[in-house]
C-alpha cells in the first residue's frame, strides 16, 4: 500500500450523482477504509446569506477555495483537518468535525478541480456529466422530498443557476481523467433513473487498463451491451466505453475479468462473485436492482484507486 491516503475527485453539477457514485465507491472498497469530503461543507455563506447577496453555492466567490486546498495538501500527506459542515437541510453550518484520513479518501461536491493546488493533490479525478434533462429530473426527486423545496422553487434555482453552471462547474470536465454519463436508452421514451446505459470517456492522463479484447470479440451479443471504440472529447482524443443498461452479467463478465486479471485484489469486489454493494440501485418501490453500467463504473474507479495504492 501507498505510505499516504488515495485521493479520488468527484466532481459534478448539483444532482449529478456524486454522492451516489461516492457511497457505492466507498462501500466496494469498504468503508472502514475510505474518508469521503464533502466540499460543499466549504461554502462561505449560508442559504440565507446567499440569498441576500444573489450569489449562488456554486461561485467560486462563495466558497473557500484556498481552505480546500490546504485541507487536500494535508490530507495527501496523511495529517488530520478540521473540516467545517454545511446542513443542506437547514441551510445553516453545523460545528466542524475532526477528520483523521483513512487508506482512501473520496472528495465530492462542486468546485473541487476549480484550481490548480486542488487539482494535484488528486490521484484520480472523475467528472460526472449527465443530460441536463435527467440532472433536472433528479434534482427535483432530491430537493423535493429531502430538502423541502416545490418543483417550481428547484426550476427556478436552476434557471438562476445556469450562468455559473456553464462559467465554472462544467469547464472542470477538462481537468477529468474518467467523464462519466449516465443516460436513459435512446429507445426508451420515458424518463427513469433506473437501468441507464453508461458511457465512459477514458482520458490518457492516467494509465487505463487494456481493454482492446473488446474490440475483439466475436460474440455480437457482447458487443451489443458493451462496446470500446475511440472520440474526441474537448478536441481530446479518448477512449470511450458504452454500457447498455439492460446488460446481462454473461455480456460483462469478460470486461470485468480484464480489470481482476490486472489487479487480482479487485477480484474480491466483483459484482459477479456475488457483491451485493456493487451497482446497486433502489427502486421506486424500495427493491434492490443492479445495474451493470453503474458496477463497471464503481469497479474501474476502483482498479484506479488500487493501481494508484500499489496494490496488485
């Protein structure tokens, strides 16, 4: 093991998916092992405060920026911080809280690739990018039944919020090395957040594992449900890895052997060895689905964090 924490980025607009991602990611690797930051905790003012001036949490000017990134350069060399707390609920700050890293540290929120100094202390920097239709459709199932808002307030927070979405959370895309969407099937009319199709951008920046025996299969039902190919992204050249959501485990077994065969320690997370934790999904009716878009992703983050740990 690395004598210092792993530091995973997980970045995104509101409702993206981040603490959804961070949750499973933590649970795979366990979370005895993993601290999870949230830099949202980071704001400078509070709801109402915000309010008052017209700014909203997703300025720069409204988050301590430089506070992060004394707390990441800590943390990479394993000292302790103290990290404030922000209540979505209240709107309010709670009192900070004592945090001791542990082997893997996952640091979620909105700014988090914003500067240059915060950007370095990362191992691997991930980028959550889905439609903006869907993004809506979850932010408004989140706000409404958690955060107390109508579905009228959550619209019109987005609307006042598009300007510094596209000023200064998307432009982080490009300091990504993983972009992933989750995206409801072309073919499917109606809006769900159940069996998406996954589509992952694999950047060079960091060493991807080998996943050419894709490309080379026969098996037309395979490469039906998961495909390889190469695109540009930001005028990059990237691999891109697409998912179906009603893969079957027979079509994603070959990809997931891949990833164990370079990394042996991840065999033990295998969705196919029966891992519960990976790739789950609640249904609206409370029943536990598995999704083999969402466990691919979990599982490749994963084999990142690992490479990045020295464990083989």
């Amino acid at each position: 093991m690395s004598p210092r924490p792993i530091i995973l980025g997980i970045v995104g607009d509101s409702a993206a998916g981040k603490t959804t991602l961070t949750r499973g990611i933590a649970k795979v690797l366990g979370e005895d092992d993993v601290t999870v930051i949230c830099t949202d905790d980071y704001h400078r003012y509070d709801r109402k405060q915000r309010a008052e001036m017209g700014i909203s949490a997703l300025h720069p000017d409204c988050n301590y920026l430089d506070i992060i990134e004394q707390h990441l350069a800590l943390l990479r060399v394993g000292k302790s911080i103290l990290k404030p707390i922000y209540n979505h609920h209240s709107g309010e700050f709670d009192a900070p809280e004592y945090i001791q890293p542990k082997k893997f540290v996952i640091v979620e929120g909105l700014l988090g690739y914003s500067t240059r100094a915060a950007r370095d202390c990362y191992d691997v920097k991930v980028y959550l990018a889905p439609p903006e239709d869907l993004r809506a459709f979850w932010k408004v199932k989140r706000d409404t039944r958690k955060r107390g808002y109508t579905e009228e307030q959550v619209m019109e927070q987005m609307r006042k919020r598009e300007y510094d979405s596209e000023h200064f959370i998307r432009p982080q895309r490009q300091w990504s090395d993983i972009i992933v969407s989750f995206c409801p099937p072309e073919d499917e009319a109606s809006q769900s957040d159940l069996l998406l199709d996954g589509r992952l951008i694999l950047r060079p920046t960091i060493s991807q594992p080998d996943l050419s025996e894709i490309l080379e299969s026969t098996d037309n039902q395979q490469k039906s449900a998961v495909r390889l190919g190469l695109t540009r992204d930001m005028r990059q050249p990237a691999d891109l890895l697409e998912i179906d959501g009603h893969a079957t485990a027979n079509q994603v077994q070959a990809l997931e052997r891949m990833l164990c065969n370079e990394v042996s320690h991840l065999g033990q997370f295998c969705s196919l060895n029966g891992n519960e934790d990976i790739g789950k999904v609640v249904g609206t009716t409370g029943e536990a689905l598995q999704s083999f878009p969402l466990a691919i992703t979990q599982l490749l983050i994963t084999y990142h964090m690992l490479k990045a740990a020295g464990v083989n």
